[in-house]
C-alpha cells in the first residue's frame, strides 16, 4: 500500500505533513506460513540464487528509471506489449512458475479426492451386488474383501456388468471368474498381506503400462486432428503464439535455451489445436506457416539440450506441414545422430539434396550436408568399433557359455567368503592389510607387460607398453606392431603381467626450436603436470574438433563476429576466445581437460606433442589443418596472412604467425625460439 503523502495515495500531496514525508514506504519481507524447506519437499521451483532481496531492490530502481531495463516505461497499459513485457522478466518467470505449480498440485488433489468418492461410492454398489450372488462367490470374497487387489477385481467385474447391462451375479457366476477368484483366494490364504501387496503391484504396473500405451495412442491422434474454431479465438491464439515465438526469440539470444524451449513448447500446445473453417481463403495457411517456425524452433533447442526423441518428433511435425522444408529434414537428420540411428540420418540428410535443386543457396547448403556425413560416417566408425570390441571381450569372458551361470555351491561359497571378510573386520584383523590397496595400481606408466592369457583380439605372448594410466586406474597400452593405443580396463589387469627384464627404450633426441616451443608455452601456462594423449587419442580428439567447428551456429557466429569488428584482426581475436569455448568445452571434459582457457593451453600441449618436431605426424598436422580453416573461416588469411607460414600442415604449432583454433598470441619467448620460415599453425587458442 502506498505510504501517506505518496502521488496517488488518498492523503496524497494535500494531506498533512506531505513534503515532509518519505516517497515511499521501505519494502517489508513477506513472511509465508510455510518455509523454503517445506516449499522444496513440495516440489515447487526454486528461484534463482542471484534473486536476493538486494538485487531485488536494485532491479526496482533501475525499472523505474531506465527505460532499457523496464520498456513498460514508454508504453500504456491498454497496449498488449505492456504486459508481454511484464511476463518476460525473470521474477515474473519465477512467480508465474510457482502458481502454476500450485495449480498442478491443486489438480492432483481434486482428482485423488474424486477418485476417493468415486471408489467409495463404488464399493457399497459392490457389497449390495454381492448380496444376490451365490453362496460359493460370497464364500471367496468375504474374507478378503479389505484388500486393494480382491476390490480391484470385483471392480473390474462391475465395470463389466454395466457394460453388458446385466447384474454382477451374471458375471461373477462365470467359470473363468470364479477360477480368477479361487487362485487370489489361496495365494493370499498361503501369503497372507505380503502376497496381496505384491499381487496388487503387478496388476498395477499392468494397468500403468496398458494406460500409457492408450495415452500415447490418444496424444498421437489427437497432435494431427484440429478442431475447427471461430476467427476471434483463432486470431487471439496466433497472438498468444506470436507472444510465445517472441519469448523464446529473446531467451534464445541470452543464451537461455531451457526458457526459449519453455516459451515455444507453449507456442506449440496452442497452434496444434485450432484451425479455420476451409472456406476462409489463406486463414489456415497463416497458422501453419507460424506453427512450422516454432516447431523447428523446437527441434533446434531440443537438440541443443539433448532431447533427441523430442527434438525427432517437432522435426516429423514440421515435415507434417511442409514435407519440402530442408531445414526440418536436417534437424530431423541431427535428432537421429543423436540418438544413433546413422542410417536414418544419411537418408534424411539425402532427402535435402533433391530440395534445395534451384536455391540460391543450394552450394552452401550442399558444403553443410558434405560435412554432417563426414560426421556421420565417423560416428557409425566409432560406434562399430566399439561394439566389436565390446562383443569380442564378451565372448573372452564367456558372457553365452554355460559356464556363466553358477551353480548353487559357487553361490554359497561367495556367500560364506563375504561373511568371513566381514568377521574379520569386525575383529579387527583387516584383511586389506595382507593385501595391495584397491586404489593402488599394479603398473605404472613406462612398464612393459605382456599377455598371459588371452583377451579379445590380444593373445597369449603379446607385448606392449603402458602410456597412461587414468584417473580410474584403467591403462592406456600400446602393443608391438600396432599403430593404436588399446584402453584395458582395470578389471581385466589379471590377464597381464609386467615384464621385468624390459623397460622402454628411450632413444635420445635432438631438441628442436619446437620442441622449445612446446616448453615455453608449457611453462606459460604454469608449469604443472599435464596430461598427454597417444597418436591415436590425438586424432580422435582433432576429429571431434573438426566436427564442433563444423557446426553452422558456430560458423555463423564467427562469420557475424567478422563482420562486427570490421574483419579487424585484434578485435576479431580477442573475442573468438569466447565463441570456440562454447564448443571446446563438453570435448575438454569427455579428454579430461579443464573446460576453461587452461584446459585448452593444456589440450594444445598434449596435440603438439604428435605435431612438432621432428617426428611429427603428418595426418595430424592435416587435421590440425582442417580444424584451423573450419574456425576462422574467412578470417584465415587476414589474421595469418599467406606470407607468414609456409606450407600447409607443414608444423601445427611454434611461430609468432601460428594459426590457432581461438585465443591471443602465443607468449614472446615461444615466439623467439622459434624460426620465422616454419609453417606454424597451432590449433587451438590458448585464452
């Protein structure tokens, strides 16, 4: 309430005292009948942590003031636009959120009360029923008429009685229910309550399941089927939905892609359900054209957020509409990527091609399509390969044979083992102490091991050196005469052991000015322990590199950045640093990087180790290459320009005019140790 001698209060500035008065009164904390804790058990959603009552008060001022922060300042309240903007702030998401859920929990109480009257009402139908039926039926139920399963059933049978319009005794009386009625009445006479309850369940996770399956089968109809509606509701559902399209627009520029899914799911529940009658010329095509935005708007959001099978079915909605759209065949080509099924997103990506014949656009389109197979077809790979391997080391196992199921004794013996280690525990005789910590690995990097009993495709005799062991205590093993590195797990050590009488051989080599590089850029980023990467493990981590740079919301973005700072080459790095984050990231923690600029300094080293000096792989540095071209895009030649580096892929990293993926310049002492006439292009930014 305004305070007295406020503008518009009923003492305003006529009353008594009013220049004297304060303009306002201070904000009171509202203090509910319930706290956080019991709002949390409730399941409402939390506020956000930055909505303190500072920041609260804060946000005031500056709507009162700063058109930019509250745009109502400029509008009437009759307008719509007034209060669209009023539901767009986030302490109004919040709010708007919170009473939603207190209508869904309202909801649930008054089915879960119907339900409770309804079921009341049911059983005395039922026990009067029951008075006409035969002595033998009477004789079953009585005495299990109080549990959940028995009232079930005779509801059931109820039900069917009705339908059929003939007395329960008609169907009660039945041999087949009868049976039904004698087998409930001995598992509960031999189980008693337990046997009841357990009956109960199954018959209820039936039901669920039976009802489920009904609800997609009814939701499925229903998402095609549109009711025809007068033009006023239709016109004020196209500008709920234009509202919604909007919100979404503006939560998808700020980066909240969970709001912008929010704003266009609602869109989406609304346009579904209406249609004009077919006499009125262009009205349904309107709402179908708006309806094809949001859901590819959908699909695109979906797919960022990893919800495939949603993001799948607003792309076969979209085709619904319009079966030409080449932008939801390729979103419906993403949602299948993602959910593994390459097939079905080749054809679909196939399927673009015949689409876009007679665009303008149509080689941009074509260059995007060739770089989303060559994705795919490295996905199918990878996953191939590992199902293989996962199927060889199955059968090693003997995961099919007979000799996988144990027998009572082998069971028993366990049993006993277990309680025997527990014992002496107990006793204070802790059987660790005879042996090794769990923790403690039986190998270290550099060992030599051999194979003393087969595993998978690696046979008895077999020998390798250890080139890493991770986090988990799993090992990195590079066998003679292979050009990969194997990851066994830790589970499987028993079927090596460590060869003593050789170590690995560590030839000398010749230090090169990019091996000095690589040490001066490793002492630049603090000089701690890094991690390191096999040459296999390096390609794969620059694949997924060209993959993530491949994207095209990454390559518009750093195309829009180019043009923003005028292809101005400072500008231009300072700021990629922060757009390729964005996809180095989730590949930094799948390598176990740090997804910050460090992690990145840190993945830098670990690549470079395979692409300088001497013995540097030339198909990394290709891909090293690759990875370069595909983020700077048009920037490539003014940022490094064609007279500062030789050769392509000649080197990947070590000059003052090195090609990085994001990220300033190199530090000077790298720079200085290294010649000017190599070809140095580093492939990713050290931020």
């Amino acid at each position: 309430a305004p305070h007295p001698g406020c503008r518009g209060s009923p003492d305003g500035a006529q009353g008594r005292g009013a220049a004297a008065a304060p303009r306002c009164r201070p904000a009171v904390p509202f203090h509910s009948h319930m706290a956080q804790e019991d709002f949390d058990a409730l399941g409402y959603p939390k506020a956000p942590e930055y909505m303190t009552p500072e920041w609260m008060n804060e946000q005031i001022e500056k709507e009162r003031v700063d058109p930019r922060e509250n745009p109502n300042l400029l509008l009437d309240e009759s307008e719509q636009e007034f209060w669209d903007n009023i539901t767009r702030k986030p302490y109004a998401k919040a709010i708007l959120r919170t009473e939603q859920h207190w209508l869904d929990r309202k909801k649930v109480w008054l089915s879960q009360y119907e339900r409770v009257e309804l079921m009341n009402q049911l059983r005395e139908e039922v026990a009067e029923e029951l008075e006409g039926c035969s002595t033998e039926v009477r004789r079953l139920v009585a005495p299990i008429f109080h549990y959940k399963i028995c009232e079930a059933s005779l509801w059931n049978a109820m039900r069917e009685a009705r339908v059929r319009g003939v007395p329960l005794a008609a169907v009660l009386d039945r041999e087949e229910k009868l049976k039904e009625l004698r087998g409930m009445r001995q598992k509960i006479d031999l189980g008693g309550p337990a046997a009841a309850a357990a009956m109960f369940d199954e018959f209820s996770a039936r039901s669920e399941q039976l009802m489920d399956e009904a609800y997609k089968r009814q939701e499925e109809a229903a998402r095609s089927k549109r009711v025809v509606s007068d033009t006023d509701t239709v016109t004020k559902i196209l500008n709920f939905g234009q509202k919604c399209r909007k919100d979404g627009y503006i939560d998808w520029h700020k980066g909240n892609i969970e709001e912008a899914l929010s704003s266009w799911r609602q869109a989406d529940e609304y346009l579904r359900k209406v249609k004009l009658p077919d006499e009125v010329p262009g009205g349904n095509q309107m709402i179908e054209e708006m309806h094809l935005v949001v859901l590819k708007n959908i699909a695109q959001a979906a797919i960022r957020l990893g919800y495939w099978s949603e993001a799948l079915a607003a792309a076969d909605d979209a085709l619904k509409i319009d079966v030409e759209d080449h932008k939801a065949w390729f979103r419906r080509a993403c949602a299948l990527e993602g959910l593994g099924n390459f097939t079905e997103a080749q054809e679909a990506l196939d399927k673009i091609e015949d689409f876009v014949v007679g665009r303008n656009d149509r080689e941009r389109i074509r260059k995007d399509l060739e770089m989303k197979r060559q994705k795919l077809r490295m996905l199918e790979g990878r996953s191939l390969e590992a199902e293989r391997k996962g199927v060889d080391r199955a059968l090693a196992a003997g995961v099919f044979s007979d000799q996988r199921c144990l027998d009572q004794a082998v069971g028993q013996a366990l049993d006993d083992e277990a309680a025997h280690v527990v014992e002496e525990q107990q006793l204070g005789d802790d059987p660790r102490d005879k042996h090794p910590p769990a923790d403690e690995a039986p190998f270290e990097e550099g060992d030599v091991v051999v194979v003393v009993e087969d595993l998978a495709d690696l046979k008895r005799g077999m020998r390798g050196a250890i080139v890493e062991i991770d986090e988990d205590g799993d090992a990195r093993i590079r066998f003679e005469d292979a050009d990969e590195d194997e990851l066994i797990f830790r589970m499987d050590f028993h079927h090596f052991a460590r060869d003593a009488s050789r170590r690995p051989a560590s030839r000398p080599r010749e230090s090169s000015s990019a091996d000095t590089a690589a040490r001066a850029l490793e002492s630049h980023s603090g000089g701690c322990q890094r991690l390191r990467l096999s040459k296999g493990a390096a390609a794969e981590l620059l694949d997924e590199l060209i993959c993530g740079y491949g994207d095209l919301a990454l390559q518009r973005r750093v195309s829009k950045l180019a043009r923003d700072v005028r292809w101005d080459r400072g500008a231009f790095l300072e700021n990629l640093p922060r757009a390729a984050l964005e996809v180095q990231a989730p590949i930094l923690v799948r390598w176990g990087f740090e997804p910050s600029a460090k992690g990145v300094t840190s993945m830098l080293l670990a690549v470079q180790d395979h692409t300088c000096g001497r013995d540097a792989d030339t198909s990394l540095q290709a891909r090293a290459e690759e990875a370069a071209r595909l983020l700077y895009g048009e920037m490539l030649d003014v940022v490094f320009p064609p007279g500062s580096h030789g050769s392509l892929g000649t080197s990947v990293c070590g000059a003052a005019g090195c090609r990085r993926v994001a990220g300033p310049e190199l530090p000077p002492e790298m720079v200085q140790e290294v010649s000017p006439g190599m070809a140095a292009k580093a492939v990713y930014g050290v931020g």
